[in-house]
C-alpha cells in the first residue's frame, strides 16, 4: 500500500468515528429520551477521546511527514497533505492537558449559561465566562499570532481572515447599512399582523418539505426532524440531515429556517464523495457555509421572484390567514426591517448590527480591555448606539447566544462574511446563468443548484475563501455588492428616494 492510501486509511478511520459521534449528537438533539443523557455523553466523550488519540499520534505524524516531501503525488493529493500537515500542525500546539481543561470548563460554562438564563441574570454567568476568556485568551496564545490576539482565534472558523481586514469591512458596514436603516425607519413600515395567526403545525411542516424538494434537496441522502435549535448535521454527502422547529403563533420561524438548513445542506450534498475524511472533501469554512445557507434564505427565500412561484401554494395551505394578502403584501412583510433585540430574528440589514456588537465585545475581552462582569454594560450600550433601543432584561440581552459559552470566540464574523459572500455569488449568477429570475418565476431551481454545485461544493477545500471569491466573481470578498444589493432591493420595498 502506497503512503497516500495509508493515509487514506486512516483518515477514514478517524471520519468514521466523527460521523459516529456527529449521529449520536444528531440523535441527542432528536430521539434520545431524557434519561439516555448520561450514557450518551460517555458514549461521545470516549469516541472522542480515539478520534483525538488517531488524529494526534506519532504514527499519523510520520505518515504526514512523509508525504509532504513527496513530489510524485497529484495536485489534489499534495492539497490534501498540506491542508491536513497544518490542521495536525496547530493541534499539537495546544498541550492535551489544556484540551482537557478547556472541555471541564467548556461544560461548566456551559451549565451556569443555563442556569443563568433560567434566572434572567447575567450576574450567575459572569464569574464562568471569566474563566473561559482567560482559557481563550491562553488558547490564542499557544496557537500564536501576528497582529491583534483575536486573529488567533478566528483562524478557527475563518482560516485566513483578519482583524485587519475584518474592521475596514465593518466600518463600511456600520456606516453604509446605518444610513440605509435609518432610510427605512423613515419610511411607512409594512404590516406583517397577518404573520402572527394560527399556522397548523402540520400543514407548515408538509409545507416546509416542499420547499426543500423543490430546492434540490435530495430525501434520499436526507431528511428532516424537529428539535429545539433548527441545525444541519453530516455523516457524509450521502446522508445530511436537517431539522427545524414549528411555531404555530406565527409564519416567519419554520419557512426560512428550513430554507436556510436547506442551503447548508445542500453544500454537504454536495461534497465529493470520493474525497471522504481528506479536505477536498470539506466545506471551506464557516463564512462559505453560511454563504450558501443564507444565499437559500435571503437571496432568493425572501426574492419575489421565489414567492411569485410559491405564494400560491402557501395560501392554498392557509386559506383563512392568506387569503386577503396579495403577494406583495406578503413579500414586504417578508421583507420588514426594523430594529430588534435578538440576532436570530433579525432581518438582512439590522442583523450585522448584532454581530459587530458580538465583535467588538469579543475583542476588547480578549485584548483585557474589558473584564467578563463590564460585558453587560457593553451589551446594552451597543444596543442604544447600533440599534436605539434599550435591552429589558439580560435574556434578550448579554444571555441570548449560546456561542461565548461554549468557547465560540471568534465565531460570529462569519455571519456576516456569509451574507456578503452571498450577495456577491448571486452577482455573478445572474451572468452566468440565462434566465435566472424567470426561472425562479416557474419555481425552476435547478440551474442555480447546478451552477453553485460547479463552482463551489464539488472543490471541497480546494480554495480559501478569498481564493474561491477571486475564482468565481474575479476579486476578493467585497461587501458593496451586498450594499448594492441590499440598497437596490429595499429601495423598492420601502420606496425609499
Ligand atoms: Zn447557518
């Protein structure tokens, strides 16, 4: 056996104990009873525990070391070598005994997040999350890094990325989608009323799953549960799953949330499988991912050219709440801007308010130049600068993201990376593809699946983010086509001058 397949080998190995822990989770989140809980954690924490034992060992060193000096493998090969030399490369950095710290503190953070959350009082999470600032802090540290600290941890989610270049981005942002907001919030604000009726569970569900058929989706490599937290989970581009959660007071929570884990799933159907357990067969990172699930969601989930072809049906499965509404009703209620407290209801302009504040709280903790308990105080001053409104209570407030608790610092930018990856592939989609809004109008998504399946998914890591944007659109990320966007599309909606 060639060095290459051994290698092969084993990082089939370690995949298939990943994809086992991702189905346990998987399940956790869907099936398990109540009591299966503690088993269940064993059960992950020791198949943890091999995968990290065969993904760090000397002899996956050696076999590593190897082939990087060798010039007879193919370019995808040498790719895959690369990619996987760095990744082993950075976790020997992080001493085991800090691996372990970090999981003891992770679950401990974690619990008091709960528990704070259950009080509404942020003061039960704070002495917690010092401790998980500091351990990032130390994370960052052994990881090593140039420029500000918080590029150390970023480099998780968004290989690559900088502060640098992520505070020119911002400004932008912050300047450009504020005048825009403040724009609409002059304007006469739609009514959405009609949104907050009586759906039927089950006819939103039936609903739900037609839209993901008619997306691409494929149910024979898939399928889609309840759970708490709406989520997408792979085992390997042949079975990726979603799930969603039904809210029967209200039309905004299950469509687009369907339509949004459709997007990342179809991303992992797309991957090849030839490529199994290597980096070619991987999503790029964190910020792609979210191109694609918010591309399904926003560019054309919220398009009117998407609900010409879908409101029909969605007022045939709501007769008695649709059937006054016209379509255009609809799209702006679809589309309504307007200031909230939580990230996750935000709409497409006021959400990167949300995740600057996130951004700029995490780096100043990070550079200690706030402590843990000034994190509220923060909190609710952002609020009142980006967004003019107070914060009522901590649950709607400092308490509402799961992310800081589970150690996900320098998680949130990708975020808004996706958004603006997203509008920037649909810039060249509508080039590139002939038809692309008539399409859309016959309820024909066929060709922009097939067109993100060619030029983004069947590379896996094959690109960077930066590579991938210059590949496709012939420059790097560059947020005024989301502006562009953004200005072209709400400009009509609010008839803004
Ligand atoms: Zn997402």
């Amino acid at each position: 056996m060639s060095s290459f397949e051994q290698l092969k080998k084993n990082r089939h190995k370690i995949s298939d104990i990943q994809y086992a822990i991702a189905l346990l989770n998987w399940d956790q989140e869907t099936y398990m009873p109540p009591k299966g809980q503690a088993f269940r954690a064993q059960q992950i924490t020791t198949l943890s525990g091999i995968a990290h034992e065969l993904s760090t060992s000397k002899d996956y060193e050696d076999l590593l070391q190897t082939l990087a000096n060798n010039k007879s493998l193919s370019k995808n090969e040498q790719k895959n070598v690369q990619l996987l030399n760095s990744d082993f490369q950075k976790a020997k950095k992080l001493p085991h005994t800090f691996v372990e710290r970090l999981s003891t503190a992770t679950s401990a953070c974690f619990h008091a997040w709960i528990k704070a959350r259950k009080q509404n009082d942020f003061s039960l999470f704070e002495d917690e999350l010092a401790k998980m600032i500091e351990l990032q802090i130390e994370k960052a540290n052994y990881y090593g890094y140039e420029g500000h600290i918080y590029n150390a941890l970023l480099d998780d989610y968004e290989p690559k990325m900088t502060v640098q270049e992520l505070d020119i981005l911002f400004d932008d942002v912050k300047r450009e989608l504020k005048d825009l907001a403040a724009k609409i919030a002059q304007a006469k604000k739609p009514n959405n009323r009609f949104m907050y009726q009586d759906f039927d569970g089950d006819k939103q569900w039936g609903f739900g799953l037609q839209i993901l058929k008619n997306i691409g989706y494929d149910f024979a490599a898939g399928r889609q549960d309840k759970s708490e937290h709406p989520f997408t989970t792979s085992f390997s581009p042949d079975d990726v799953r979603v799930t969603t959660r039904v809210k029967e007071d209200n039309l905004y929570d299950m469509i687009w949330s369907c339509i949004h884990e459709g997007g990342h799933a179809l991303y992992e159907q797309g991957l090849p499988s030839d490529q199994y357990g290597m980096p070619l067969g991987e999503a790029i990172s964190l910020g792609v991912h979210e191109s694609q699930s918010r591309y399904y969601e926003n560019n054309l989930g919220r398009s009117k050219a998407f609900w010409t072809y879908h409101y029909p049906s969605l007022q045939q499965t709501f007769p008695d709440a649709l059937k006054n509404i016209d379509l255009a009703d609809f799209y702006k209620a679809v589309n309504l801007v307007q200031p909230s407290l939580i990230r996750t209801d935000a709409d497409e302009i006021t959400y990167h308010f949300h995740i600057m504040i996130r951004y700029e709280i995490e780096k100043q903790l990070l550079a200690g130049e706030i402590k843990a308990k000034e994190v509220k105080e923060a909190w609710n001053a952002a609020y009142k600068e980006y967004l003019n409104i107070e914060v009522p209570s901590d649950n709607q407030g400092v308490l509402q993201d799961v992310h800081w608790s589970h150690g996900g610092f320098g998680y949130f930018p990708t975020y808004s990376i996706g958004s603006f990856i997203a509008a920037q592939l649909e810039h060249q989609m509508v080039k590139d593809i002939p038809n692309y809004i008539q399409m859309q109008e016959q309820g024909d998504y066929s060709a922009i699946l097939n067109w993100l399946r060619e030029k983004v998914h069947q590379h896996g890591k094959a690109y960077s983010m930066q590579e991938l944007c210059k590949e496709i659109t012939g420059e790097s990320l560059n947020f005024n086509y989301f502006l562009n966007y953004a200005k072209k599309k709400y400009s009509e909606i609010y008839d803004l001058k």
